[in-house]
C-alpha cells in the first residue's frame, strides 16, 4: 500500500485586511473596491465560480437599474463597468444590457477579481465566526483541505443569509414584522428547443390558471412567469414557489429543494403539453440552488424602512441608489404585491444600514442589510446590491486606514469616493 496518507489540514495563518464571505455580485464588487484600496483581500465563497444568483442560480436578468420615465442610471460604477466588459467579451447583445450569458459571467467576474488582486478560495463553506468584544477574531470554513481558521482586520458579510453576523453573534430579523415569514424561495431553470415565435406568455398562464382552478396544477404561483434567454430557442422560467419556509433551516430548505424539483417538472409537462410554441421544449438545467428572496437582515446603526423606498428619499449618509420599487411575493399563498417608484426618481440606501449594532469590524454587502421586511423587496435585487457591495469594500479600506470601527468611517468622504469611482450616491 504504497504512498498512504492521512489528512494534515490546510494552514491559513496570514491575517488579512479584509475577508469577504460570500462571492456573489454584492461579495465580488466588495472584495475588488476593498483591493483597489490598496488592501489584501481574501474572498471565500461556496461553489466553484463567482456571481452567486447570477450564475449558480440562474436568477436572470438583471432587474431595473434606470429610473422609470428618463431612463437615467441608478445603478453605476463597478456593476456598471462588468456589464460594459461584458457586451465586449460577446456575453450579452448591449454595452448596459440587463440579459447576460451566466457562463460568459463566470469567466468575466474570475477576470475582474484575478485583475484586482483579490485571493479567492472557491468551494469554502461558512462554518463558524469567534467574536471578542464586538470584534470577530476569526472565522471557521469547511473545504476540501480540511476546516481553515481564517483572520482578518475588516470582514465583510456577503453571505446573503448574513450567516457572518448571525454565527457571530450579531441580532437579526428574519420575515415580515407580523409572523416571521419570508419571501417563498424559487429555483430557476430553462427549456430549450421553444418556438418563441408562437409562445405567448398571457396564453401560457391563462391555460395555467385553468388548470389550477380544476386542482390539476399544486404550484402555488398565481402566473407564469418566464423570460427570453440571451441564446435562441431557450426559454428561462422563474414560476416556482416555496412557501411558509424557513430558508435558515437546514432541515426546511432541502425540503423546499425537492419540492421546487418536483415544481419544475409539473411546469416541463404543462408547457409541453397545453402551451403552442412549447410541445418539442427541453428543460436542459436548473440552478444549484433555489433562490432566496428573503431571509436574515442585521440589525444596523440605521435602517432602510418602507418608506424611505416609497417616498423615494435621500438620505444624508446614502452610500447607493435604488430604482426597484416594493415586489413582495407573497409569504403565505398566491400573489404578488408590486409597486413601481414615480416617473424619474430613487431612493437611497443609508451607510448604517450595513452596519450591525454591537460591532466594531463587520459590514454587510447585499441583500441583509438592515431594512423592513418591504424595504427588503425592493432593495434585494443585483443591481442594487452590488452598489451597496462596492460602498462596503471601500468603507471596510477606510475603516483600517482610520483606524476606526465601521460605524465611524468618514461618510462624506466615503461618498466622495463612491462617486470619484463612478458610482452614484
């Protein structure tokens, strides 16, 4: 038995300026302002590429990130960049278009953090986060090589599910304020091999919803809900639904993945067999894993509430604009609740938002950030959080040449930069 070995685990001892758990948009935008900073960064994400909704799981396309009515930009600075570098490299079929080949993105997004600077550590799982008088010492991830302890001055929460602040420690909210529940989770997938010429998709759901009214359909969607794809002949459908899940229970959320499965294949044998354009379709792939609308969101210094979206305000510390109005799907049932912003306005997303209470050297980029279960809705979308991902990583730099905790880095100056970037605040 030659060459017989036992596991020696992987060591990590360097001590980063900023760690970013999560490699999604909000995570990689994050990780490459923190570098551009002049700032060594460790990013760790859970699969094998970057981009997380975007390209794991398939959540497409990108949704509004223009005002309504002028059609002046909301949304800049990094994200906007990746979508100019992406039309270049053939990934999508205009310089700020929001439909995207996800395979091309993976290859873009690895480019743009290799270019930064940034170390990445791919299928690195989360574990555990020490925290010391409000400071956290270290975190814990699962890999391939064994569990790594990891430091870092600055840590920045990407995870989506705040599961940084969470295992540290840190108070969160989960649901709407009234009974807890969430958004229902979605899994993505497509059909290839589809006659767009002949699908309609008001055809599509007025067969749906005649089969539902007879019982003959479980998914609890109230519409079919589908998208062109960036190649032809494929179709890419966001129509499942999970409810009344918990999407920080292990046990609910893999529960929830096989039903949304099952879901899939409910929708593959409709569309086959009642909607025209349909009847030689393929379903070729659905995502890792199902997309999650809602979960953890901190507890901040400040808080993004329902109004600030609806009211389209500007906040004195705003570090990120917003143009997606309130889109709850419905927590508990059928339904979705939308209300779009007024003709050329935004909101703004407040710096202390991603700050938690009881901190001194973590940030949130993303979606749980601190904000009402509405707020949320509005607010959760990519385009949005890669702008709150990019103000993240260039606070957490400041915060370490400061000297200071996150909750006293220089907003104004914070801002200044943002926009010297090309960002808008």
């Amino acid at each position: 038995m030659a060459n017989v070995r036992v596991l020696v685990p992987k060591k990590l001892e360097h001590c980063y300026d900023v760690l970013v758990a999560g490699g999604g948009l909000a995570g990689v935008m994050a990780a490459i302002a923190a570098a551009r900073e002049g700032k060594q960064v460790l990013l760790i994400e859970k699969y094998g590429c970057l981009g997380g909704m975007a390209t794991a799981g398939l959540v497409f396309p990108f949704m509004r990130d223009c005002e309504i009515g002028s059609g002046r930009q909301v949304n800049a600075g990094l994200y906007l960049s990746m979508l100019e570098e992406l039309y270049a490299m053939g990934g999508s079929n205009a310089p700020h278009s929001k439909q995207y080949k996800d395979e091309l993105l993976k290859i873009l997004l690895d480019r743009m953090v290799t270019r930064a600077g940034v170390k990445v550590l791919f299928h690195s799982k989360l574990c555990e986060a020490e925290m010391t008088d409000g400071c956290i010492t270290s975190v814990t991830v699962a890999t391939v090589s064994g569990m790594l302890r990891l430091r870092a001055k600055v840590l920045i929460d990407a995870t989506g599910n705040a599961d940084l602040c969470a295992f540290a420690g840190l108070p969160f909210q989960l649901g709407r304020e009234e009974d807890g529940l969430c958004q229902p989770m979605t899994l993505c997938f497509r059909f290839a091999n589809v006659d767009m010429e002949r699908f309609d998709r008001r055809q599509a759901t007025a067969a749906y919803q005649e089969l539902r009214a007879r019982g003959e359909i479980r998914n609890p969607r109230e519409n079919v809900l589908s998208f062109r794809y960036s190649v032809d002949h494929v179709l890419h459908m966001n129509t499942t639904r999970a409810n009344v899940k918990d999407p920080t229970d292990v046990e609910e959320v893999s529960g929830a993945e096989m039903l949304l499965r099952e879901q899939m294949l409910e929708m593959y044998h409709f569309m086959r067999e009642h909607v025209p354009g349909m009847e030689a379709c393929e379903l070729i792939s659905s995502a890792v894993e199902a997309g999650i609308r809602e979960s953890r969101r901190i507890v901040g210094v400040s808080c993004l509430t329902t109004e600030d979206v609806t009211g389209v305000r500007k906040r004195e510390d705003s570090i990120a604009r917003g143009a997606y109005g309130i889109d709850i799907h419905n927590p508990a049932g059928t339904g979705t609740f939308q209300q779009n912003l007024p003709p050329n306005e935004y909101y703004t997303v407040p710096y202390g938002a991603l700050v938690p209470v009881r901190s001194h050297n973590v940030i949130v980029a993303g979606r749980s950030i601190s904000s009402t279960h509405e707020a949320l809705s509005a607010v959760r979308v990519m385009p949005i959080t890669s702008c709150i991902g990019e103000a993240a990583g260039i606070a957490a730099a400041m915060a370490i040449d400061g000297d200071t905790g996150l909750a006293e880095v220089n907003v104004p100056r914070l801002r200044e930069k943002i926009t010297g970037y090309g960002g808008l605040v």
